[in-house]
C-alpha cells in the first residue's frame, strides 16, 4: 500500500512535467535521485554496497526492461489521457499477474479468480471503447504498460528468494540509468519533435535545462519510484504474487483525487462503470485468496 501511494505520487509529477521535458530527459533525473535515495538511505541497512553483487543478473535485466517498457508507455499515455482513466487500465495488471502467476509459478487460482479477471478485462474494454468515437489510440499504452508491469512483478517472484529488495530496487533504477541515457544520445537533440500529439511530443522533445522551480517535482518523482520500487519488491519477494497485486489498487482512488485537485479531471459515467468493475474484480481475488489461505490452514 505504501508502494502504491510512492508511484501514485511519482505519476502525478510526471504529468506535471510532460508538457515540458523529454520522457527520457524526465526519467533519467529521477533515476539519479532514486538511485542517490538507494544508496544513502537503503543500502546502509541492506549490506552497503554488497546490494550490487548477483548470481541472477540475465533476470535483472529482463526485469528492468520490462518496468521499463511499462513506465514508458504508461507516462506516455499520462500525457494525453486523464489520470485515473490511465491508471484504470493499468490495473489490469494485477489480474494478469494471477495468470502468469499460474503460468510461470505454479500457483493455484480457482473458477471465482478466474471470474474476477473476465471482469476487469470488461471494465478495460469499456474504458477504452473500442469501435467508437471516443477510442483513442493512445489508450493502448496502458494496457501495453499493463503487460510490462505483470512480467516484471512475476519476475520479482521468481527471483525473490535469493534476492533482496534493495538488489532488486538498484537494478531497475540502473537499467532506467543506461536506457534513458541511450535514448537521449540518439534523440535527445529532439530533431524527431514534429508532431503536436502530446504523447510524441513528450517522447521525441529535445532535452532542456531544468528550472529551478521543477528541481523538488524531479526530486518527488525519484523518492517516490526508488521507494515505491523497494516496497513492492519486498511486498513480492515474499509472498504469493496473487496475493499482494490487489493491494495496489490503493492507487485507484488516489488517482481520481490526485486528478480532480491537481488537473480539474473527473472520470466520466461510462469510464466510472468501467473502473467500479475492474476495482471490484481485484477486490474480489483479494478476498478468494484471503479465504483460500484460511481454508488452508
């Protein structure tokens, strides 16, 4: 829970942001602070610099880009989409979790967690509204964002019991460190910043000097990633993937206030319906696997 409201305060200061410095640019800032708040406040704690050292560093990797590649698409989506609509879709990703769960971990999901994920994936479609005049393709990216996070959570399961969260924590913010810095080398003169959609405006802008006055966003956006990317580590490494995904959907109702008080944006009836029914699903696998571990015991 604590995770969740980290990134849900890292996605407010990217949008924020996104309507003045490269996604890239953005990214890289924050990693500099994430990786400062690792190894200052963290690493003391989790064996100083022996956090570096891995026998799993392949994993590490694939770990990396795919948060990555959801961070990616997803704050690109923040620059046209409305905050809690984004975010809605996003959250498809835990259900997904409960499938690759079963998939890559063996974990046993019953008839009623399987109802829930037919849910939400009915609360996306609606969100999203395919075949309609209010579609927009932009909201894609959070589903794509959906798919990364769910690999990159199984992926901290998986390599859970032989890594600690600060590992786990300092590899993402490295890998973000060497990607945004290639990204930058290759398209940060913004030569490629010919569209006036805000998502590729945000993607492909020439990197700027910061002001002064946006220093403490960059500096929220990278407590908050570095952080939250540590609590949810450890929230994963330790227990049952199915288990701990719900408790993300903290996130939601932060979502809709972040955006009311801060962007004057309100979900409309239809994307309410929407999000009413992929909350509820996840709400609802929280409760069958509650049951299902007290049935156990």
């Amino acid at each position: 829970m604590l995770a969740a409201l980290c990134f849900s305060s890292n996605d407010v200061g990217i949008k924020f942001l996104s309507g003045a410095y490269a996604l890239h640019q953005v990214v890289l800032l924050r990693t500099f602070f994430g990786i400062a708040f690792i190894l200052v406040l963290i690493s003391p704690f989790n064996g100083g610099w022996l956090i570096i050292r891995t026998k799993r560093l392949k994993i590490h990797i694939l770990r990396g880009l795919c948060v990555v590649f959801a961070n990616m698409c997803f704050f690109l989506a923040l620059a046209t989409m409305q905050l809690a609509d984004a975010v809605a879709i996003v959250f498809i990703s835990p259900l997904l979790i409960t499938v690759f769960s079963i998939i890559f971990l063996s974990e046993k999901v019953g008839r009623y967690r399987w109802s829930a994920i037919g849910v939400g994936l009915l609360g996306v479609i609606i969100i999203v509204r395919p075949g309609t005049s209010a579609f927009q393709v932009v909201s894609l990216l959070p589903l794509f964002a959906a798919v990364g996070y769910a690999s990159f959570h199984t992926l901290t399961r998986k390599i859970g019991s032989t890594e600690s969260a600060a590992t786990l924590a300092l590899y993402i913010q490295l890998t973000f460190l060497i990607v945004c810095l290639l990204v930058g080398f290759f398209i940060g003169d913004g030569r490629y910043a010919t569209s006036s959609d805000p998502s590729l405006k945000f993607l492909l802008r020439a990197w700027v000097w910061p002001e002064l006055n946006d220093i403490w966003i960059f500096l929220i956006v990278g407590v908050g990633s570095a952080c939250g990317g540590f609590l949810i580590s450890q929230a994963y490494r330790i227990s049952e993937a199915a288990f701990v995904a719900p408790f993300e959907y903290i996130a939601m109702p932060l979502a809709i206030l972040w955006g009311a008080i801060f962007f004057n944006e309100w979900p409309d009836p239809v994307a309410w319906s929407g999000i009413v029914l992929i909350v509820t699903s996840g709400l609802f696998t929280l409760w069958r696997e509650t049951v299902r571990q007290t049935d156990i015991r």
